[in-house]
C-alpha cells in the first residue's frame, strides 16, 4: 500500500488540500520507519536507516556536485558571451561527468617530501566537513536527516571545519605557493566566520530558535527578510558577502588567487585528490545558499502574502522542494555572478572589509534586531 | 609592545623567496622573478631574463635586411607590424628613399590598429591578473575582429610580416576602408563598457590607486617609456617629438598623467585606445592612389656607417640602432627594447607592496617577454 493512500485515508482533517499531505515527506519517513520496526530490533532500524540516510546523501551530494560545476560553467559562459560547454550530450551537460572520470583516471602524483599523511587526509576532511553539514539541512517539510535543537549552531560549526583541511593541505604540500594561501585561507574563513554567525544571530533573535524546522514554519506568514524590516536585509546582504568569502570563491578567492599563488593551497594535488577540494567548494556554496534560503528566504515555505487566500492557495501547489531549491538556487547565482564580474580583493583590504566595516554593522544591526522584537515592531 | 624575533640563522637566510615564474599566470610568458616576501609583503624582486631568448640580433647578422622583418615580428609579438615598420624605416632612411604618401598612411592605420589590439589584449590580461576573469574573453572578442582585418589584408594575424623595406608586401584588400570604419563605429561603443566592467568598479580602484608609484624623475632615469612612462609624466611619445611615416599629419593627443600609479598606467592605455581611434578616423578615408611599394634592388645593401631610427610600440620605444659594413648583411643590429627597460623598474616601484600588488604592477608594466630577451 502507498504511504500517500495511508495518510490520506487516514488524515483527521479532509479539509486539507490533497497536495498538502503528498508534499509532507514526514508520513512516507514515518512509514518507512513503522514498517522497518516490524522486521528488526530497534538497533538494527537505526543501523539500516542511518545506511539509507547516508547512501541517498551520498547521491544527493554528487548529483548537487555535478550540476553546479555545470551550472557555473553555463553562468560563467553567459556572464562572458561564449557558449559554454556544449558538445558532451545535449547543451553539454554531461560535461561535467566526463570530467569527473578524466579526474578517477589521473595519476596521483606523490610529492617529495610532502607530509604524505597529512596530505592525504586534507581532502577528506574538506569533503567530510562539507557532508557533515549537508545532513541538517530541511529540503522539504520532514525531509531531513537529521533535525536537531541547535540546528544553526551545528552547521556553521561543521562547516567551518572544512578550514582545517585548507590549512593542512597548504601546510603538507611542500610547496611555498600553497602555504601563503593555506595562511591567507585560514584567516580569511576565522575572520569572515564571525560576520556569518552574528547575521544568523540577527535572524534567531527573531525566530526564537536555533532548529531550522522551527526557523522554516516560523516563516509561514512571511519570509524574515521580509518580516524584519531593514535589519533582515542587511543580515542578508553582509550574509551574503560573507559566506562568499567563507567558501573562498571570488571576488574573495584569494586562497586560490591563481594569478598570483598558481592555486594556492591545491596547487600539489592531482587526480581525485584534487576532484574532491573541486566539490567540497561547490558543495559548500551549496550549503551557504541553502542557509541563506532557509533562514533569509523562507526554506521550503511558499511565497505567501497575507491575507490573499487565493494567492496563497495557488502557492502552496508548487511543491516545497521546488521551492527550495529555487531559492537555493537564486542565491547561488547571485555568487556566481559576483564571482565572475569582480576583480579579487587584496589580503588586507579583504581583513579591512571584514574588521573595520562588516563586524560593526552586524553588531549594530544585532542590537537593533533586537531592539524590534523586544518592542513587538515586526509583522 | 616590542616586537621580538628570534633569530637563529643571518638574515639572508631567513628571507622566503619564492620563484614567480617560469611557468606562472601571472608573469604572461617565461619571466622569471625572484620574489624575497616577508609574510604577504614584497622585499625585494629579482628579474631574471633569458628563459625565450632566441638571438634575434645575432641572427640579424647573418640574413638580409628584406628577412629581418620576418624575426622583428617575433619580438614584441603583439606590436609586430610597428616593430617591422622601425627595420623598414632605418632601411629606407639609410638608402635616402622616398616612400609615397600612400604607404605611409596605410602604415600609420595599420600601425594605430596594432596599438588598439595590443592594449585590447592587454586589457584583458590585467583584467585577468586582478583576478577579474570576464574581462579577458571581453577584450579577446574585440581583439578578434581586428585580427580578422590583418588577415584579410596581410594574411597572418598576429605576425603580420607586412611591412617590408620600401614599402608593403601587397596593397590593402578592398574591403580594408570598410571593415575599419566599422570596427571603429562598433569599437566606440564598446570601450565604454570596459570601464563599465572594470575601470569604474571599486575593489578595482583600492586594488590600482596609489599602488606601484613610479615619479617622472625615475620614469627618466629607468628609461620608462611608452604609456608605462607617459603614466608619470615623461614626455615621450615618439610618434609626437620625431614624427615618422604620416604621424606629422594626423591631429592627436599625447596622453599624459602626472599621478605614475597602476591606475593612472591603466588610464593612460585606456585613454591611447580613444587617441589611436581618432588617428584611424582622420586617415581611413584619405588613403592617397599610388603604388604600395617602391621599385628597390633585388639584393639591399646598405652604405657603410651607423643607422638609428626609433618608433613608438603600443609599449614604448622601441630602436633599431644598425651597422652596415656595405654588405647585404648588417654588421650588428642592436635593438632597444621597450620592454626591457620598463622591467628594469618593476623592482623600484614594486618593493614594499604585496603580492598581490606585484601582480597588478607587472600587469600595468604590460611586459612582452620575447622581446626583453630577444
């Protein structure tokens, strides 16, 4: 029997639009959890669930990889006037695919005198930082891994992890070009962490909540950035510049800068090595976007304007996840473009930016958030 | 507080230099730098050249003046046509020929669109050093399309060989007054949105303003010249002080800026662009009848004594200083390089700065390596 047929036979309340109860992910979890519980101890569902878990973020992981490298190449080509990769498959688009087996079948090139362990275990610690933080993330509604209290908290924390592998990789290359970068890159993401974390401070002051299920129901009635007046906006705009820089892609690349430090910190690497900091970047300005969708824009909630049933009716019909991944989608385009119009900031105007402009604002903006919700002046 | 270093080897030692270069983005061909940094600040740069030399001027002496042009073309590969013209010219100055009104015009337009295409390129590859990687297709597509009027008329695009003593190789095509006239209507639109892309943008104007300053006073002494040199103030367009084929007839500018930073480096390029344009724009329609090249001897030799003519390249002045024993073959060619001086400055002004600004400074320098090693 299909879980959407249990729920709807089932569902207290016929006044809910069908579409409602399809769109809710969290019956078919629900099912699929019932009918795991009726085969195996309570151990052995939690083993088999966290297996699917992990296989289907795997695939989501790899497929999001793949479709960003060739959505930045499109983006890329647009913002340029060429073409862009167009003759693997129709519009080229897999491209990126091949490109991914050109890597598997590259030499590992072994470095002299490189710190062979560390050099090995920086990539996957770029990539397990990266996968780390996917896992919280609400693609729609009950469509989580996992959906902790301090949700925020936990992806931010996971994600700046991801700087550790930099730096080792910087540090084990031997090389001189990558340990400029690898040093450039670590301060870049502690100082720009800052300015990541007090403009989500400014929106959980008015969420009320660190869990990002509660942050997205919370928007309902309106998206934050909406809801909270100028101080929502210019959390979003210094977001915005910040997660940039935090995922070291341009106009604040400057830990790859590749006219000036080759590659920077990836410079030694090669084969899949390599392939695996290529990703963790795009998943990482996948992860960002998400944030900003989810905390700025709403997550998976519709558009909605007030009192406008009839409007309201007809946008809840788009399915969530479409939702989503528009939004997170919007917000990735709006990085690439920056990426590919800019020219790249220098080290100390990239630490002027963050230190001397960016950390006042957000601290103001703070107090100010907090000085609207202390008073009731939000929708 | 004080800041306390422990020190356990001599200074020199301490130093971390990083090679830039053979193999770098940023050095656009095989220089290479010798970069001491402490932390991301630039110590000191040491040049080393010779990575591409190629003995041009060792090579000279052992062809005719009619096969010079075919290795001047070589040297500053991206002003190849005005580096042909300055052989051509010392050639012709040396046997006393006269050169119809009519050469010397379609030099001049030919030269004035090399110049627009070297800095087209250039543009794009500072653009790309600062790390803005769309202006680099944006001055490609337009360096293009005057590619495609060099091909049309010379055949080559890039090394044109079209020049030779007395003259041209062949005449211009039929197409060549109309194919100009519309790049220049196209061209003029479009400059505009390079400073719409890069020029008015302001992580450009903190990455260019006040950076890698180079004073009038050392401009002359380094022998910066061209618009590198023109940045700071030196007077010294060739084109204007010692007129050479139909340049005493045109109505231009010489662009000067007296501030000798990147920025101004970058204007000045950007402003010799809109110059070069109105030189085209006078000339393309009054090109005169007459013969593309003058009647010359089979074999050229040259009377005995000492030749020297200079031009102004899209990067400075270049000289072609000439001896001739009588013979078909010089004695020695000695050729004064623009670009080889406008290195020897890179140190000077690029101490001090960052990494970063090294870059950017290397780039508004606009350096050809070929034709510093020769």
């Amino acid at each position: 029997m299909l879980p959407d047929i249990v729920a709807l036979t089932t569902s207290p309340s016929l006044s809910v639009p069908w579409w409602k109860v399809v769109y809710d992910f969290s019956s078919l979890t629900e099912w699929i959890d019932a009918s795991l519980h009726n085969y195996m101890s309570p151990f052995w569902t939690t083993i088999t669930e966290m297996l699917i878990i992990g296989v289907l973020i795997l695939l989501f992981y790899a497929v999001i990889g793949l479709f960003l490298v060739y959505a930045e190449r499109k983006v890329c080509a647009f913002m340029q006037n060429r073409l862009g990769p167009n003759r693997v498959g129709p519009f080229g688009i897999f491209q990126t695919i091949a490109d991914l087996f050109k890597l598997l079948f590259k030499e590992l090139i072994p470095i002299k005198n490189a710190d062979g362990f560390l050099f090995n275990l920086a990539p996957f610690i770029v990539i397990i930082a990266s996968f780390m933080a996917i896992a919280a993330i609400p693609f729609a509604k009950g469509l989580h891994a996992i959906d902790l209290n301090i949700g925020v908290l936990y992806v931010m924390a996971v994600s700046a992890m991801g700087v550790i592998g930099v730096l080792l990789a910087g540090w084990s290359s031997n090389n001189k070009y990558s340990l400029i970068g690898a040093m450039r890159s670590g301060a870049q993401i502690v100082s720009y962490e800052l300015s990541v974390g007090l403009s989500i401070i400014t929106i959980i002051i008015l969420a009320g909540s660190m869990q990002l299920s509660v942050i997205v129901e919370a928007q309902r009635d309106g998206w934050f950035i909406f809801k909270g007046h100028i101080p929502a906006f210019i959390a979003f705009i210094v977001f915005l510049i910040s997660s940039t820089a935090e995922t070291n892609r341009g106009p604040f690349d400057l830990a790859e800068a590749e006219s000036e430090l080759t590659a920077g910190y990836h410079t030694e690497y090669s084969g899949i090595k390599f392939a695996f900091f290529f990703l963790a970047e795009y998943i990482n300005m996948f992860i960002v976007a998400s944030i900003a969708a989810t905390v700025f824009l709403g997550g998976w909630m519709p558009f909605h304007v007030g009192h406008w049933v009839g409007f309201n009716y007809i946008m809840d019909f788009i399915p969530p996840f479409i939702w989503y991944i528009g939004k997170t989608f919007f917000v990735i385009f709006l990085m690439m473009w920056f990426k590919w119009t800019f020219p790249r900031l220098r080290i100390d105007q990239l630490l002027t930016l963050e230190w001397k402009y960016l950390l006042p604002i957000n601290l103001v903006n703070v107090l100010i958030m907090a000085f609207i919700v202390l008073m009731g002046w939000h929708f | 507080m004080e800041e306390k270093e422990i020190i356990t080897t001599p200074d020199e030692e301490q130093e971390y230099v990083i090679n830039m270069g053979p193999q770098h983005p940023s050095t656009h061909g095989v220089l290479r730098l010798l970069v001491s940094l402490k932390g991301e600040k630039v110590k000191s740069i040491q040049p080393h050249v010779g990575y591409i030399h190629s003995g041009i001027e060792k090579m000279c002496e052992s062809i005719t003046y009619p096969q010079i042009i075919h290795l001047t073309d070589r040297m500053d590969y991206i002003s190849a046509h005005i580096n042909n013209e300055a052989v051509c010219l010392n050639v012709e100055k040396a046997l006393e020929i006269d050169i119809p009104d009519r050469i010397k015009v379609i030099r001049t337009i030919m030269s004035e669109l090399t110049r627009l295409q070297s800095h087209q390129l250039w543009w794009a590859c500072f653009g790309m050093d600062l790390g803005g990687l769309t202006c680099f297709f944006y001055g490609l597509r337009d360096r293009e399309k005057i590619l495609d009027i060099f091909e049309e008329t010379c055949g080559g695009r890039m090394i044109v060989s079209y020049n030779c003593p007395g003259g041209l190789m062949y005449d211009i095509h039929p197409n060549f007054q109309k194919r100009v006239k519309d790049f220049i209507k196209y061209f003029r639109k479009i400059l505009p949105e390079y400073d719409q892309l890069l020029t008015g943008n302001v992580i450009f104007h903190e990455r260019s303003r006040g950076i890698g300053k180079l004073t009038k006073e050392d401009a002359i002494s380094f022998g910066v010249t061209g618009p590198t040199g023109r940045a700071s103030g030196f007077s010294c367009d060739v084109r204007k002080h010692e007129p050479y084929s139909a340049y005493d007839r045109v109505q231009f500018k010489e662009i000067l800026h007296t501030e000798g930073d990147t920025f101004a480096r970058y204007i000045a390029r950007i402003d010799e662009m809109w110059e070069s344009m109105n030189i085209i724009e006078q000339l393309i329609d009054n090109i005169p009848e007459g013969p593309f090249a003058v009647k010359m001897k089979p074999v050229i030799k040259l009377p005995e004594g000492e030749y020297y003519q200079r031009v102004e390249t899209a990067r400075g002045e270049l000289g072609v200083y000439i001896i001739s024993d009588g013979n078909k073959n010089p004695y020695r060619v000695k050729f004064r390089s623009p670009n080889f001086s406008n290195l020897s400055v890179l140190n000077h002004i690029a101490s001090g700065f960052k990494i970063a600004d090294l870059v950017a400074i290397g780039g508004s320098l606009d350096l050809i390596i070929p034709d510093i090693d020769r």
